[in-house]
C-alpha cells in the first residue's frame, strides 16, 4: 500500500542544501519529510552515549532494533527527540556528522536503519534526504534529485548554518572536516554516496535554494505530479 505514496529523494553530500531544499519542497507540497542524516546522526549519538564501539556489531544490532527517534519539524528546521529528550543540538556539530558517518559505514547499523526510514512513507508523499535515498532506500522514487556544489561553496554554507546555529566553528578546518567525511561516505563498500543511474544532478553552487526549489518542482510537474 505505502508503496504507491509518491517518494521524491534528494541526495549529496554536506552542504549541497538538501535538507533546506528538502523542507521548503516539503512544505510547498505538503508531503512528509524524511532526514535520513539524522537517523544515522540519532544512531551514533545513542552508541556513542553507552561506549559501544563500531566493531561491537551485536549491541548495534541492539541499538538499532530499540532506537526510538522522533522528528517535530518546524517552519524552518527538523527537531530531534531521541528516548524522550531533544537531542537536536548535540547531533546537529560537525563531530556529529563525523561519527553518523563512522557507524553508517557498517552494514548492520545500515540494515538496521533501512526498514526504519522506509516506514516514513506515508500518504499523500514523501521527500527524503540522505546519500542513498534514490539509489537505495527508495528505488522506485518519482523523482530522484543528485545535488552537488564546489567543496569552497559546500564549506562555506555549513560554516554559515553551524555559527547561526551558535557552534564554534573555523571554515579550514571545517574544508578539512567536510572533505574527509566525503571521502568516508564516497568510499565504503556498502550504500557509498553516489547518484542513482536515474537521478537527475543539480549543482547548487550558483543559484539561490528558490531557483533550486522551482528546478524540482517543474521537473515534478513535468511527470504530472
Ligand atoms: O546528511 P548529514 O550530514 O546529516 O549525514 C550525516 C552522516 O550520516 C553522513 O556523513 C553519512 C551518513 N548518512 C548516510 O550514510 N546515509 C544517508 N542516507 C544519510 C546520512
């Protein structure tokens, strides 16, 4: 049944300006939304806080199975509430993005996450953010969007989202930081970020999240929806 509730992915790496394109496109449809980053962000934080390490696999198996995470969006943001407790901030640093992407390097806290985010499927639709939404988690999506943008811009943007956020940040180290997760998250064996063969790439790098946002919604239009 869920699987004819209509599902659009939007896909990259960090600070390509999916999660904000992603709840503005939310919004203006009135669909669902589905942060899969911090699923894997909820994940890591919960390991983390209980000392289990990446190879001890039958307590994240564990974690995984147990792991009760809520999302409240908002007009402009995704609250997180994990066990009872808003845990938006402590997973929104850039240490939390490191150590989302250690654990989604293991198949089992992948498995474990899969099930998870394809229940959020839920009428009248779904956009879904992450790095294997169209590739993996939704194949059949209507529209699967691949965004990209200069490592420069990339930096720069999350620089600008953490320091509004209130974090301590400094744009080399951030260049730095941002590169190294996206050689993690490009290389894994398992679900690696890539586009889906079908996806359509927009770079972000030059236009306005406005203009990105009409970009989707005529090619949705254009496929009738
Ligand atoms: O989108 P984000 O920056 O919140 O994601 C944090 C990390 O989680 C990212 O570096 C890799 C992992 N992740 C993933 O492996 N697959 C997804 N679909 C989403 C995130």
């Amino acid at each position: 049944m869920s699987d004819h509730v209509p599902v659009i992915t939007i896909d990259g790496p960090s600070g390509t300006g999916k999660g904000t394109v992603g709840l503005l496109l939310a919004h203006k449809l009135g669909w669902h939304i589905l942060d899969s980053g911090a699923f894997y962000r909820a994940f890591a934080h919960i390991a983390h806080q209980r000392h289990i390490l990446p190879e001890q696999i039958d307590q994240l198996r564990r974690v995984g199975d147990q792991l009760d995470v809520r999302f409240k969006v908002r007009a402009d943001e995704i609250r997180i509430w994990a066990e009872g407790r808003d845990i938006t901030a402590a997973i929104r640093s850039e240490e939390g993005g490191r150590s989302a992407s250690i654990y989604a390097a293991i198949p089992e806290v992948r498995q474990a996450l899969l099930a998870r985010q394809r229940d959020t499927r839920r009428a009248p639709g779904l956009v879904a953010d992450g790095r294997d939404l169209g590739s993996v988690v939704f194949p059949d999506a209507v529209l699967k969007i691949f965004l990209t943008a200069t490592p420069k811009i990339r930096a720069e943007r999350r620089y600008k989202q953490l320091k509004d956020k209130g974090f301590d940040v400094n744009l080399s180290r951030l260049e730095n930081e941002i590169a190294a997760r996206d050689y993690q998250d490009t290389h894994r064996t398992i679900s690696p970020l890539m586009p889906a063969s079908d996806a359509v790439e927009i770079d972000t790098s030059e236009i306005t999240r406005e203009q990105v946002l009409d970009e989707i919604v005529s090619l949705l239009r254009a496929r009738r929806y």
